[in-house]
C-alpha cells in the first residue's frame, strides 16, 4: 500500500524503523521482532540504507520479507552517498520490479571521520534533487526527512526551513521528523513549515529510551535534545538498567498520546531493531478508547 493511501485512511498511524542486520542470524531475530509488531497493524515498516549504500542488499532483502512474509507495508531508505545518478536508478528499478512502492529519500550522512558531505561525480548533492528524479522517472510515494530542532549542519533555522521546502516542491509526499522529546518542539516547528507553505503530512519521530549510554550516544549525533527534567531522571536512574526502560517507555507513551490528540498524524517510531518498548507503548494507545475509534481495521 502507498503511504499516501494510507494517510488519507487511517488517523492517527503508527510506523517502525528497522535498520539491516550484518549477519542471517541476526535476520532472523530481527524479523521476529518485525512479527511480534505485526497484530499493531503499523502503516508501514521503514529499512534503513547502510552507510555508502552497504546495506543495499540487505535493505532489499529485508524489504522483500517484510512484504511477503510478514504481510506489513515496507518503506526503503535510499541516500545519495557513494553513489552515481545512474547507481541510484538500478537500485530504484530493483526497488521497482520487487513491488516496493515506497521510498524514504535522504541525502545521508557524511562519512566517519568528515563533517561534510561530498558527492560522487555524477552524484547528487541534496535530497531534493534524489527527490526531483523519483518524482520524474519513477512512481513511487516518496518520504523526506524534517527536522523539529534543526539539522546539524544547518547554519540556522530558516535556512534548514528553506532546504525543507525544496525537498517539498520536488515532489516529497510526507514528512517524517527526526526524533525529539519535547513535544512544543515538534508543534513549532509544524507551524513554521505550515506558514512557509508545507501542506504535507509530518509524522512525529520518537525514539523511545530503553538504554542510558545508547540515547546520549544517539543524541549527541544530532538527535533531540533531552529536556532537563527528563534528564535529571534517567540520571538519577543510569545504573539501574530497568528503571531507564520503564522510564522511557512511560514517557514515550505520554508523548505519543499528546502528539495525537493534539494533531499529529501519526507517530513514527525509531525502534533500534527492537519490539518489546514500542509494542508496550502502542498498545497502551490502542487500548485507550479515544484513540480506537480513529483506526481503520
């Protein structure tokens, strides 16, 4: 199903991220942890792109089954590094002729080591220009990245604002913000992309914290940044392993319920190829009656 379709059926929804296992063994975990999310009905299962496109293989093969085995809607994940104009067309008739019909399209990061981003000769240098060739050759639905606290390597706001809108223009059908975890910044940063004449649907990112070292890891990559009180929190609890999970999984619930009621079409969740947190968060929002009712079964 296309995620459009999708969106213009189902209020609010509920999405995974998923990123390609090194090995078959850790496959076939990965993919129970995809099956034991299936009975939540998510709108789709997004597949990460490896770095320099190292996954290619994987993110396929991992698209395929989540399609045919698993009977869930995949997304892959697709970035301009490392590769040609004419690199990027092969994996997108790949893509294609597997009956994949949704692409998230993304710049990607720099390599380790390098704070900028270089493109490949005949390569793309912005996501809006992958996205202006999807739009023009292929017929897909295609996802951009937002960013409610702003890219890392956006000067300012308005300038990172601006990027946004040309990845709109080109032909991006939804949004899927960057994980965050204060709501009001999500909502004003909605606003902004609102005035500046996004209309696209923006799906809120949440990463839900089950592991100390990981989330400060994550977020001084460029995630959200930890409000204090939240902060002072997982502090107080950093050696106590599962009082950090229980924390973050109530948290993220809370979060997630006051996106929905205050509007966000859906919320995506990044999962770190993990189930037992996100399953527990969405069922309790399942469970709760004012939700159910915007479910279509």
């Amino acid at each position: 199903m296309r995620i459009s379709q999708a969106l213009a059926t189902q209020r609010p929804f509920f999405s995974f991220e998923f990123f390609p296992p090194k090995d078959e063994a850790a496959q076939a975990h990965l993919l129970e942890a995809i099956e034991a999310l299936r009975p939540l009905r998510p709108a789709f299962v997004s597949v990460t792109w490896g770095a320099g496109g190292s996954t290619r293989a994987r993110t396929l093969e991992l698209c395929k089954q989540i399609r045919n085995e698993i009977g869930l809607n995949p997304m892959a994940h697709v970035t301009c590094v490392g590769s040609t104009r004419a690199d990027l067309r092969n994996i997108f008739n790949e893509l294609e002729a597997a009956g994949i019909e949704n692409i998230m399209a993304l710049r990607g990061d720099p390599p380790r080591g390098s704070s900028t981003f270089v493109p490949v000769e005949n390569g793309f240098r912005h996501a809006a220009e992958l996205i202006a060739m999807l739009r023009r050759v292929y017929d897909f639905d295609i996802g951009g990245a937002c960013y409610p606290e702003k890219h890392p390597e956006a000067p300012d706001e308005q300038t990172d604002l601006e990027h946004l809108v040309d990845k709109v223009r080109a032909g991006a059908d939804f949004l899927v913000s960057q994980f965050f975890f204060d709501n009001e910044k999500y909502f004003t940063f909605v606003e902004r992309a609102r005035a500046a004449g996004i209309t696209v649907p923006i799906l809120a990112g949440l990463m839900p914290i089950t592991n100390y070292q990981q989330i400060a890891r994550m977020t001084s990559l460029g995630g959200g940044v930890i409000p204090p009180k939240l902060l002072a929190e997982l502090e107080e609890r950093r050696d106590e392993p599962k009082a950090v999970e229980d924390l973050g999984v109530a948290y993220a619930t809370l979060q997630a319920a006051d996106l929905l009621r205050r509007g966000a079409p859906g919320i995506h969740f990044y999962t770190l190829n993990k189930s037992p947190a996100t399953r527990a968060i969405v069922s309790a929002l399942l469970a709760a009656t004012a939700w159910r009712t915007f479910i279509t079964r």
